[in-house]
C-alpha cells in the first residue's frame, strides 16, 4: 500500500470543487451586492436632486405669495409643485425599493459565505483527517519493516546456525 493511496482523495477533490464554487458564489454575490449599491446611489442622488428642486420652487411660491403675485400664477406654480411632489414620491418610492434589493441582495451575500465558510472547514477537517491518516500509516508502514526485518534477521540467525552445524559435522 502506498501512501498517495488516500482513500478519501476523491471526496477531497470534491470537497475542493465544491469550496471553489462557493467561492466563486460569493465573488458573484458580491458584485451583485456592490451593483445594487450603486443603483441606489444614483437613485438617492435623483432624489435628493428632485427634493431641492422642490424646496426651490417652494420657496419661490412663498416668494411670490409675498409679493403679491396674481393669482393665476400663484395657482400654476401650485399645480407645478403638485407635479414635483408626485416625481418626488415616485422618486422615493424606487430608492425605497432599491434599498430592499440592496438588504436582499446582502442577505444573499450573507448566505453565501456562511456556505462558504462551511465548505472550508469540510475541506479543513479532510486535510487534518489525511495528516493524521499519513501518520497512522507511516506507523504501521514502519512498524511492518521492523516486523520483516525481525523475520528477516530470524531467518539470516536460523540459516548461520545451520550453516555453524554444518560445517561442526563436517
């Protein structure tokens, strides 16, 4: 028997395999998750840039009601700001969205890697199981030379002795 002879390599190559994968998962989810991020930024920014617009056109109207504006005018800014208020809403109802694409898409990142973290110790625990096969083996490998070379040695003493008769009786 030969020591590369491990009998659970194959598991091993599997195990390995599956870890690789599960790396790969989580470098995937990652940048699924960075993406998503990303998008909710730029969502955040069109938001924030729809609000100030708001906040303007709103301290205009106050503006004009102060300067005594007609009210036909008056009554389109209003109208105006009702428009501004929708695309707010809108605005934030998609970064409201995108934050749930965001917590899922860090959930599933988070799934991943305790997967990952599972399979690295799968693979952990075969690599200690084969040191400690290796050394088993090593053990019995030597203990079995010392056997033959005890037999072998037995063997040598038995044939001097023979070969001692031998030459006495002749």
């Amino acid at each position: 028997m030969d020591i590369s002879n491990y009998p659970l390599a194959q598991l091993m190559k599997i195990k390995d395999k599956r870890f690789e994968q599960a790396l790969k998962i989580v470098e995937e989810k990652t940048a699924i998750l960075k993406r998503e991020e990303q998008v909710l930024f730029k969502l955040e920014d069109e938001k924030n840039q729809v609000l100030k617009h708001k906040d303007e056109k709103l301290a205009q109207l106050r503006e004009a009601l102060d300067s005594g504006e007609s009210t036909d005018k008056i009554r389109q800014m209003k109208t105006y700001l009702d428009v501004v208020k929708e695309k707010l809403k809108e605005k934030e109802k998609k970064v409201n969205d995108q934050k749930k694409n965001v917590i899922e898409a860090q959930n599933q990142l988070d799934i991943a890697k305790k997967n990952l973290l599972a399979r690295k110790k799968d693979v952990e625990k075969l690599q200690i199981h084969k040191k400690e096969w290796e050394k088993e083996f090593k053990f019995w490998a030597n203990k079995q030379e010392e056997i033959e070379q005890d037999e072998l040695g037995s063997i040598r003493h038995v044939i001097k002795k023979k070969e001692i008769k031998k030459s006495q009786n002749s």
